[in-house]
C-alpha cells in the first residue's frame, strides 16, 4: 500500500512594486533619461530569471545600437514619438507599439519627439539591470534632472560582463 504524502507548498512568491518604489538610477549620454527596474532575481524570488522595468528617454536621446547574444527581450511603448532602427530598417515608435527582440538582433531606440519617450522593457534572462545600475546614478522619484553625465570610461566591459554582445565594428549612430 501506497502511503499518500502530505502535499508540499509550491507556490511561488509575490512582489507588488507601487509607483516609485521601484529601484531607479539616472543613464548617461546619449539616453540622458532614467530607467525603473521593477522586477528582477534580486528583488524576488524566481524560478525563471528575468528583469522588468521601465526606461524613459529625453529628447533627443537615443540608446546606441546594440544586440544580446544571451537574450530575449521585449518592449512596449507607453509614451512619446521616436523610432526604432532593428537590423538597420526603421519602425517608428507610438505608444502601444510591441517589440520583441530575439538573440543578436541588432537594435536602437531613438525620441525624435518634443516630450519623453517611455517603455517597458523586459529580458529573458535577466542582467539588464545589472548593466543600469553599474553605468547609472541612483535616483530618488521626484528630484530634479542631473545634467548630463558621460558613459563609464570601462562601459564596454561593463556591457559585455552583462547583457551586450561586443560592439559592432560598424556601429550604427542615429540619423
């Protein structure tokens, strides 16, 4: 006779981030925004690794071109006007616009428009926030935007011990 075994709690966890509770670090140029990680490993228990966040990007600023060569990610657009240039086409950004990006897809996001741009991003497995924090400032919700502030000199290693594929020789800048 089989002994029937009491059933073992397998739920997972639960995180519920309120508005500006959210880890938040200032970006250099050229994004000269702010991102929000909202989840990540480091915050919550997962089986599955991933991070989620929003990033907001000025007028004007761009995030370089740029692939994962160990991931998957993901965007929505919440607000604002720009343009995405994804193995060198251009798809123009509005808010409700859904991107998913698979494994070395090369990509860029540029705000062509006169107000933030603003998205959720999410990638699979995590380590963008890594990268965020390591090349940002923190940032309290509500304080005033620093001036603009260069890159790490040490950004390209920084990028490769996270996300990033290496750089492309030929690099593609906004136009």
């Amino acid at each position: 006779m089989v002994e029937a075994k009491p059933a073992v709690d397998e739920r997972g966890e639960i995180l519920i981030v309120a508005p500006d509770a959210a880890e938040s670090y200032w970006q250099p140029v050229p994004a000269n925004g702010h991102i929000d990680v909202a989840l990540a490993p480091h915050r919550v228990k997962m089986e599955f690794p991933f991070a989620l966040g929003t990033q907001t990007v000025a007028p004007g600023g761009y995030v370089r071109e740029h692939s994962h060569d160990r991931n998957e990610e993901a965007l929505y657009i919440l607000e604002g006007k720009g343009r995405a240039v994804v193995d060198g086409e251009d798809y123009p950004l509005l808010p409700g616009t859904t991107i998913f990006l698979g494994k070395n897809r090369r990509h860029m996001f540029i705000n062509e428009g006169q107000s933030d741009l603003k998205w959720v991003w999410l990638i699979v497995p995590n380590g963008l926030e890594d990268f965020f924090q390591q090349i940002g400032r923190p940032r309290q919700a509500g304080e005033p935007t620093p001036a603009n502030f260069p890159r790490p000199e040490n950004v390209l290693e920084i990028e490769r011990n996270t996300v990033f594929a290496a750089q492309p020789k030929d690099q593609r800048s906004p136009k």
